[in-house]
C-alpha cells in the first residue's frame, strides 16, 4: 500500500517535470540563432540593433559584414545565411533577379550621404571633389566599383565632376568602405569617398571635407530581405521588425543614417 502510494506519488512529480522543462527541451533542439549577411557600413548600428532583439527575443544574432557584393556571391554559393542587408539597390536586385530572397520581406529603411574625407592633419588645399585633381593630392581611396556600392557611388560623383580622365591614375581601391576609412585615417592616402556614418566613427582622425550634392549620384538607400532559404524564417522576420520599430530607427538615427524620404 506505501510502496503503490509512493509510486503513484513519484509518476505524477515525473510527469510534473517533463511538463514543465517540455518547451525548454523543444526549444534546445531548435536554432537559438541567426546569421544577418549585412553591408559594413551598417556594423555598429546593427550589433547593437542585435543586442536589442536577442535581449527580446533569446536569439542571437550572429554578423557577417563585408561589401554588399561579395555577401551575395556567398548567399548564391550557398552560404547559411538568414538575412541579406545591402548598402544598395543594385545587390538587392541582383539577388532577387536570381531567386535568393523571399519576395515578400524586402523592405527599405535607411538612407545616407556619401562624402569625400581626409586625414584630420591634412595639410592640403582640397576643399571640394573638383580639387581631387590639384596636383598636391596623390592617393584617392575608393572602393571598388565591382563589389563595393559605395565604390559605386564615388565612381558616379567623380563622373558627375568629369574627374576620372584626370584622377584615375590617382585611384586606389579597396575592399569595402571601411578599408578607405581605415586608408584616410592612417594618412596613407590624401583622400577618400566614404559615407557619412563611416566618416562619424572616425572623427577623431578623419575630417569631412564636403559632402556629394544628391544630383551626382542615385540616392543611397538601404534595403533588406530574408534569404530564401532561410531555416528560421520566423526569427528572421523578427529582426526585421525590431529594425523596423521606433526602437531600431532610433539606434539607426544614432549612427548618423537617415531615413528614406
């Protein structure tokens, strides 16, 4: 009689615990993570962006930053990704035109300036994009055109000033744009086309020499998108939101983006 109370009494605590650790075990053996192929120029603003969902939601974002172009090269190789941010329109087109993103998540929401900078002890003349081609200016960062949207952008802006025949000698180019920056910062070239917000980390060691009118280039807009073959497309589309909200607008806004008007 002990023996069959005891043994009642220790199934029901046994099916008391598997209840109550039920959603953790199921939880366990699902993805606690999520991997966000985003441009370089938006790494500080998106970590902590982050911080903020994985403080909501228990889900970790994991970054992979680098130019725009080469993140989609890896999404067609193949790579795990979840969610695809880039620095431009043309990436974001390309990789739907080949199938890589699910049509109904992209979304648009950042905007930013691009800028020509130099070393803050520079002792040069430039004070204007027309004054890349003074003789005294020797090295001009760039990213490069091909993979790079901010090599894009400053590729237009020199074309707008008629500049390339004179300056391309001139040129370096870099793998992203916050190698340019990395370039002006340690004065190892004269100058550099970047955007705003790179420029704003830096202002200790770069100065903003003038900023691009809007006519000499297309407008700087960021988009984002959940990658097709996405495993967690419900935690991806929850980064998006949280992107989305005030909240994230406002970590956004903190890093000197604009918004889309």
């Amino acid at each position: 009689m002990e023996n069959g109370i005891s043994m009642g009494y220790k199934l029901k605590i046994t099916i008391v615990i598997i209840f109550l650790f039920l959603p953790t075990i199921i939880f366990a053996g699902s993805r606690k993570e999520i991997t966000i192929s985003a441009a370089i120029s938006l790494k500080s603003a998106f970590e902590e962006i982050g911080r903020l969902y994985e403080s909501k939601s228990g889900i970790k974002c994991v970054f992979n930053f680098g130019a725009s172009g080469d993140l989609l090269k890896q999404i067609a190789g193949g790579a795990p990704v979840d969610v695809f941010a880039s620095a431009a329109q043309k990436d974001m087109d390309e990789a739907y035109n080949q199938g890589l993103m699910v049509t109904a998540t992209r979304a648009d929401f950042a905007a930013n300036s691009v800028v020509l900078i130099a070393p803050i002890s520079t002792k040069t003349s430039l004070r204007s994009f027309i004054d890349l081609n003074n003789i005294e200016i020797k090295k001009i960062a760039v990213g490069n055109p091909k993979t790079v949207p901010a090599g894009r952008y400053a590729e237009e802006v020199i074309n707008s000033y008629k500049l390339f025949p004179m300056i391309k000698d001139k040129l370096v180019y870099t793998e992203n744009v916050r190698q340019v920056l990395d370039y002006v910062a340690m004065g190892e070239v004269d100058a550099g086309i970047v955007y705003a917000t790179d420029a704003a980390i830096r202002s200790k060691e770069v100065v903003i020499i003038a900023e691009a009118p809007e006519n000499t280039h297309k407008q700087v807009i960021y988009p984002i998108a959940i990658v097709k073959d996405s495993k967690n497309n419900v935690a991806a589309r929850g980064f998006i939101s949280i992107l989305m909200s005030e909240e994230g607008r406002k970590i956004l806004q903190k890093y000197g983006f604009k918004f889309i008007k």
